[in-house]
C-alpha cells in the first residue's frame, strides 16, 4: 500500500510546486495575465481567496489521505485486516457546518464583485456587436450612422477595438454553439448563447501600446529564445556566406559590443545551442564555429573596457548568464545591444490582450483567438473606425 | 515484470501517440474519373499502368518536391526559404480541411458544406481578376485575412504578414502542382496507352511495353512546357484585374438619387438583361426548393459539389462585401460556379445599381416583393400573391 501513498503524496507536492514556480517565475506565463480593468482587483481577490481555501483543504485531505494509508499498511500487517469505522455524528455536524459555514462567508464576499460584473452596467449604448462562430469572432460595429443592420455596418473579424478607460458595452451573441466570450486580461468572461443577445460591459485601464512597450521589457524569455538564437544562427550563416575566414569575419563584420552578446549568449546557451540553430547551418560548421567562436571569445576579455564599452556588465548582465531566465534590465541591455547589432530588424514584441474562446473551442483557444485593441482616445478608435469603412467601402 | 512493461508502453502511447502529423514521403497522387479529368459521361477511374504512374510521380517529385522538402527549380533560395516554413504553417492550421495536396480533401472536409477549395483545378472564385484568370497574391491574403463568411473558412488576420505571404506562397506553389498533374492526367486520359484494352486486343507484351515507354518519354518531354505554362498564368494574373472603368457613383442614402439607382437595380435585377432573378429568385432568398428542378440539377460546381446561388437576405458574401467586389462578381461571375458574368451586356453603371440595390436588400427587403410564409394551419395564402412588405425600415428578418 504505501507505494500509492507515495503516489497520492506527491499530488499535493506538485500542485503546490506548480503553483509556487507560477508565482515565483512570472516570465513562465502560468498565473494570471496582468489586469488591465478597474473590476480585476476584486476578481483576482476573490480567485486567490478561494484558491486558498480550496488549496489548504486539498492538501490537507491529501497528506490525510497519505497518512491513512500508512497506518493502514501498519495495521493490516498485524492482523490481516482494516479498522473499520461507522457513524460519527460529531465528525458529520463538522464537515457540514464548517463547509456551509465557509461557502455562506463566500456567498456574501463576492456579492460586490458580482454587481459589479453583473448589474451595475453603464446606460450607454453597445460600442459593438461581437458574434462568435466556430471559429472566429465577428464583429460589428454600427458605423457612421450609429444604428446596426443598416448597410454602413462596419465588420471586422477577430478585432475588437475599445477606447482607454471608458465602461464600455458590448452585445454578444452567438451563431452557432455555445461559446465563451474571454478577456483574460480583462477578467471578463461570459457565455454566448445561441438565440440570445447578452450585454457584457468592461473597461480597459490601459492601453495596447502602453501594454506592449511595458511587456517588451518583460518578455525576455521569448525574445531570447526566437530572436537570441536566429540571430546567432544568422550570424553563422552569414560568416558561412562571406567565405573569410572566421577570425577576420569577427573583426571586420562584428562591433564589440556584438561580440560581447555573442560571448554572453554563447556562456549561456553552450548547451543548448546546437539544437536551437535554423535548420539551414549544417551541423558539422554549426559544432565547428561554435567551437571556433567560443576559443577566440574566451581569449577576449570580456572585462576590457574597450570591448565591452557602454554596456554595463554589472549585476543585471551576470544575473542574465547564471539564469535561463534572465531579468528585466539583462534584456533591456540584450535588446540594445543586438539593435545595435542589426538595425531595423528588431522591433518590439508585438503583444496583444487576449480574447479567447473559453469553452476551448478550435484547438487550445488558437484557431478562436481574437484580440482587443484598447485605443488612447475615442478620437484614434475613431479614426481607425473610419479608416476601416473606407477599405470596406472601396470601389476601386 | 511484463504487467509494468504493458502499463508503461500503453503510458507512451497515450503520450505520444497523438502528436504531430506524419508526412508521408510523397505528395500522393491524385486520382480522377473521366469526367472530372476531361468531361467524359463517365465515372471511371483513369487508372495509369505502373509504369507510367512511376514515371509521373518521378516527374512530380522532380519538378514539386516532397511534402518535407518543397521545391521548385527556378525559385530562388529566399522563395524556397518562404515555400519551406509556408509548408510547416500549412500543416498546422490547413491541412486539415485543404488537405496534403490541397485537394480540399483533408480529414475536417467531409464535415463541411460548402466543401474547402481544391487548388489543384488552378480555379479559384474569390478574385479581382478575370474569370479564367488567376487570382493575384492579394486577394489570397485578403481571403486568408478575411476569411469567407458562411463558409468554415476562418479569418487568420492576426497572423504576421510574414507568415501569411508564406503561406501563400505555398499555396499558390500546391495550386501549381496539382494543375500540373491534372495536366498530365488529362494528356494520358486522351493520348496515353490503354495498356488494358491493348492486352485484350492481344498487342503482345513487348509492343505494349514499347508504347508505354513512348508515352513516358513523351510526358517528360512536354512536361517544362506545362510547368512553364502553369508558372506563366500566375505570373499573369496581376495584368487580368478588373477595374471598373467607371466609377462608383457615390449617393447620399437619403437622396432621392440613391433611390433611383436603387429602382433602376431592382428593375435589373427583376428584369430579361441582368436576369438575376432566374437563380436568386424574385424575393432575392434563392430558395434551392422553389427552383426549377431543371435548374437544380444543374447546379452543381466545377468540382462537382452542390453549388446553390446565394440568399441575398443574408447580406453575406463569401468574396468579400466591398463594393468592388459585388461588382467583380457581376463583371466576371464567380469561376468554376454557376453564376454568369454580366460584364459583356451590363454597362458599368448598371453594374453599380444593382450592387447598390444587393447591398441595400438584406436591410430593406421589402425592396423585393416578399411572399408571406405559407402558414400551415391555414387554408388560405395559397395564392402565392406578392404582398408588398410594410415600408423601408422594414430590417431583415436574419439578422
């Protein structure tokens, strides 16, 4: 018996893993998306508050679970059978009222939230009809004359197109089954069902651009892992290409501050590397150049001020090489310096708020994602808008 | 010992079992009846004798390439770059309803109606070009952008621009080879050897022999001018677009011009010169049941699919809802489907009416005369009278 105590005990240790490294490691992407809406702090509160009671009960009723199962272990071996217990009335009032207990205090703490969610909707009207279909959303906003179904609508898939700050309405609907209006960064979610118009308000606290220039920052990990590694690959391909020999390639080819990046990355990915090049580097050059790269780099003194003029390699760089994962600063500095590097081929991560399908329709809510835009003023939504309906519009 | 042995290789099939598509080491070959391949009335297979199917799937990888390893001969390293991830894009969020080959035959097709589109005809129905022409890159990124509203054909508009020039790219170079083959095919359904009927005649074996391996070389002889041919129509497609050479009229919707343009579209549109209604139908709901059966029958697309004319209360158009491209489709017609081209008798700014007049229909359908629903409890209203519905802000139903 105990080798299925070990297997019930290691349930409570990965979950509370799991969710140690999600809120330990945000760069992983496993907790919640940033919120972006007046209404998510109470959402979030609620979330965690609950997540907490359920946690502690679960791995509490686990590790009891565990223990029983040894104990049982120790007295099945002394007589070959269980102790079976029947019928404890104080046990039973107990595991009724506290539960009862606990959901009525549930019951109430979310009442706020939910009026808000829920019924404390602005007067005003629906910005635009958003209609699901497997597998897209479309959406429509009422055009120039400000009323639907008249031929001015203005349609337009898989993008929904908000003002900053501003409570917004939205009508949902659905053209075929039941699906799941998702704003993840938004915490709104609400069922689209069939026959049914649904009101469904927010408001974004932010805008996508103020959103993507912050997230760039943030999102080192990706932009190491798809941009770090092509580039180097590149950088191989083009050494391959101009046919010098590799000493003078560096030389003539690569700033120093281009070769530091490539010192740094190669410290950090030496392992890594070979199986993270573009397909196009042969592997035999690919083992051979990083061999090669990696002597004359080492022979570099990465500590010469020359070489590593204007960068800072100071804390924030070490950091980055001992983590896989990097921090904020390093990527900064990564991003600078491979700007530098190769101008005009970097640009910003392009990241968006989410709107997903959350009764996972299409494959892993990819083949139902949409997005939505939060706009600086109403005057740039309505910009957009009118650019739209002039391309919808066009007669030539 | 071999309990655990089970448990852990039932665990590795689960977990593995289902990732990723295997690619078969060809593009299979495609298999026609005589009526698809060159309008036989006949459902026979065209079946090619071994050797000569060697021989084209020779010819096909030579000038196509595998499914892994995409190519044409004279593209350049960057295209062939693009053809290759267009390839891996194609796979993940294609080929299940366009298929391998991109004979619209992937596994989802059979669920879908209207049928995905099979690029190996070199047919396609959404385009600005004329109506044999090719369509241009644009308006495959449109349609990938877009999607194809009432059809299962999701707008991809938020994939980078990268990515989706890749894929058409890609798509584009399977059109390519699916015509190609289709060519070939058709060159052995007319020319080729009957091997069967020339062992029944009793041809002796080394004579059939010989006129196989003649009809081998052959193909591959006229194969570069077929791929030349094929590669030739695409490239021309951009000098075929359709402008209409007279502007849209631009009315106030609340002009009495706009009304006018409004009564000489639906004067078009119920009238011999346009005849739209002959399909459509007077009330505009082209309802596949009140068709003439004759006319029904007919109806069936280059492909061989039920291919009904649209419900224009619906106010949804799978090539896209910009003016321009009602008046495309009027111009040109819709290639490989039913509807007509009305560029040669249409002037320009008829065109234009009946666009105005379509796009206005899903709105204000009382501009046709609407037959009451036939209620069933009832014995009256048989009369099949056109009631002219109330009054002009009078929205469609379907919406």
């Amino acid at each position: 018996m105990s080798k299925w105590a070990y297997f019930f005990l290691a349930v409570p240790i990965l979950v509370v893993a799991i969710f140690g490294a999600s809120l330990l490691f945000p760069s992983l992407g496993w907790g919640l998306p940033e919120n972006v809406s007046t209404i998510g702090k109470s959402i979030d509160f609620l979330y965690y508050a609950i997540l907490a009671i359920t946690g502690v009960v679960f791995v509490g009723t686990q590790l009891a679970l565990c223990w029983l199962l040894f104990i049982e272990k120790g007295q099945a071996s002394k007589d070959g059978r269980g102790k079976y217990t029947h019928g404890n009335h104080r046990a039973e009032v107990i595991w009724t009222v506290v539960p009862a207990f606990v959901l009525g205090i549930i019951a109430f703490a979310q009442m706020p939230a939910w009026y808000q969610a829920r019924f404390n909707g602005p007067r005003v009207d629906p910005i635009a009809r958003v209609v699901a279909r497997q597998f897209e959303w479309r959406i429509v906003y009422p055009g120039p004359d400000g009323q639907y179904d008249t031929s001015d609508d203005i349609h337009v898939p898989n993008e929904l197109h908000v003002p900053v700050n501003r409570r917004v309405r939205i009508e949902l609907r659905t053209m075929d089954v039941l699906h799941s209006f998702f704003l993840p960064h938004l915490r709104v979610k609400h069922d689209a069902v069939p026959g049914l118009s649904v009101p469904v308000w927010f408001d974004a606290t932010k805008t996508t651009r103020e959103y993507q220039n912050e997230n760039a920052e943030l999102s080192n990990a990706d932009f190491r892992a798809v941009d770090g590694t092509t580039r180097l690959g590149r950088i191989c391909v083009a050494i391959d290409e101009a046919k010098t020999p590799l000493t003078s390639f560096l030389k003539d080819h690569l700033s120093a501050e281009t070769r530091a990046m490539l010192a740094s990355y190669l410290v950090t990915w030496n392992a890594t590397l070979g199986a993270e090049f573009e397909p196009a580097v042969p592997s035999g050059l690919r083992s051979a150049m990083i061999g090669e790269l990696n002597g004359i780099l080492a022979t570099e003194d990465l500590s010469d001020p020359k070489l590593t003029e204007g960068i800072n390699l100071t804390a924030s760089t070490t950091s980055h090489l001992a983590s896989p994962l990097g921090g904020r600063k390093s990527t900064l500095l990564n991003r600078e310096i491979l700007q530098d590097a190769f101008p005009g081929e970097i640009k910003p991560l392009e990241r968006h708020f989410d709107l997903a399908c959350a009764e996972l329709c299409g494959w892993g809510h990819y083949k139902m994602k949409g997005r939505l835009i939060v706009h600086e003023t109403q005057e740039e939504l309505d910009a957009w808008l009118a650019e739209r309906h002039a391309e919808q519009e066009a007669s030539r | 010992m071999s309990r655990r042995l089970t448990w852990l290789t039932g665990l590795s099939v689960l977990l593995l079992g289902g990732c990723g598509i295997n690619l078969p080491g060809q593009y299979p070959l495609a298999s026609y009846t005589r009526a698809e391949l060159i309008g036989e009335k006949s459902d026979e297979r065209v079946d090619l004798p071994p050797a000569i199917r060697e021989e084209l799937g020779n010819l096909l990888v030579d000038y196509f390439g595998t499914p892994k390893q995409p190519g044409l001969l004279s593209i350049s390293d960057e295209q062939w770059q693009n053809l290759i991830h267009g390839q891996a894009l194609y796979q993940k969020h294609c080929i299940h309803c366009h298929g391998l080959n991109g004979g619209g035959n992937g596994p989802t097709a059979p669920f879908l109606f209207p049928r995905p589109r099979d690029y190996r005809r070199g047919v396609f129905k959404w385009k600005s070009t004329t109506r044999t022409a090719k369509p241009t890159r644009e308006d495959l990124l449109l349609i990938l952008k877009e999607g194809a509203i009432g059809t299962s054909m999701p707008p991809f508009r938020l994939m980078p621009e990268k990515q989706l020039n890749e894929l058409v790219d890609y798509v584009i170079f399977l059109s390519m080879r699916g015509e190609f083959e289709r060519k070939l095919l058709q060159y052995y359904a007319t020319e080729g050897p009957n091997v069967r009927q020339m062992y029944a005649e009793g041809v002796s074996g080394a004579e059939v022999q010989q006129s196989v391996a003649q009809f081998n070389k052959e193909l591959a002889e006229m194969a570069p001018e077929v791929l030349a041919e094929v590669q030739e129509s695409w490239r021309q497609a951009g000098d075929d677009i359709i402008e209409p050479n007279e502007t849209m009229p631009s009315y106030n919707v609340e002009s009495e011009e706009y009304e006018a343009s409004l009564q000489r579209g639906k004067e078009l549109y119920l009238g011999d010169k346009a005849a739209c209604y002959k399909c459509h139908n007077r009330d505009g709901r082209a309802n596949v049941a009140d068709m003439d059966p004759s006319m029904r029958e007919k109806n069936v697309d280059d492909w061989g699919q039920p291919n009904y004319p649209r419900n224009l209360l619906l106010g949804m158009y799978r090539g896209g809802r910009r003016p321009v491209d009602l008046f495309r489709r009027i111009h040109q017609g819709i290639a490989g489907a039913q509807m007509p081209a009305g560029g040669s008798n249409l002037k320009p700014r008829e065109i234009w009416d009946i666009v105005n007049f379509v796009r206005a229909l899903p709105y204000r359908p009382s501009l046709l005369p609407q037959e009451k629903p036939k209620s069933a409890g009832h014995g009256h209203g048989h009369g099949a009278e056109e009631s002219h519905a109330a009054e002009d802000d009078a929205k469609a139903e379907d919406h």
